[in-house]
C-alpha cells in the first residue's frame, strides 16, 4: 500500500473515530455536520469493536507517562485576545 492512501485511510480513520466519539456523547447535529462536510458517514463506516477514540487517548497517556514519567500536556490556555471567532471575522464595520 503506497504512503499517500495510507494517509488518506489514516484521515477517513480519523473522522470515524471522531464522528462515534460524539455520538456517544450525544451530538448528532455535529456528527451530521462531519458527515455532510467529509463525505463519510457511520452509515457505511464504523469503528472495530474494541477500539474507540477515549480508549486511543488513554493508552496515548499511559504510554507518555510511562515514557517521560508525566501526563502530556495536549491543550493549552490561549489569550483571549487571539482567538478569532467565525462571527466576528465577517462582520464588518
């Protein structure tokens, strides 16, 4: 299999994983959203059973730790100043 359709099953893997993810938790106007805008849908796609996004992070944590011996840092604060809210940026004065 050549690098670049690795890629492109890595990314449709991707937004599968996300898509289930947030239909556990409840968002079905997102995952309709996800799956209008990418062209997948959990209707032709679905995750192995024993794989979910939560289960990929966890391990991801537990791996990090147990390799540098702290939890990975994954999101930071950002200055409230530099966020650019979609609204905002078309609005025009």
């Amino acid at each position: 299999m050549s690098e670049e359709k690795r890629n492109i099953d890595r990314k449709r893997n991707l937004i599968i994983l996300i898509e289930k993810y947030l239909l556990t938790l409840g968002c079905l106007d997102s995952v309709t959203k996800i799956e209008a805008e990418t062209q997948i849908s959990l209707e032709k796609w679905d995750t192995a059973d024993n794989i979910d996004l939560f289960m990929i992070f966890l391990d991801y944590e537990q791996y990090y730790e147990a390799r540098f011996g702290k939890i990975p840092k994954v999101v930071k604060k950002v200055d409230d100043k530099s966020i650019i809210y979609p609204m905002e940026a078309h609005t025009t004065n």
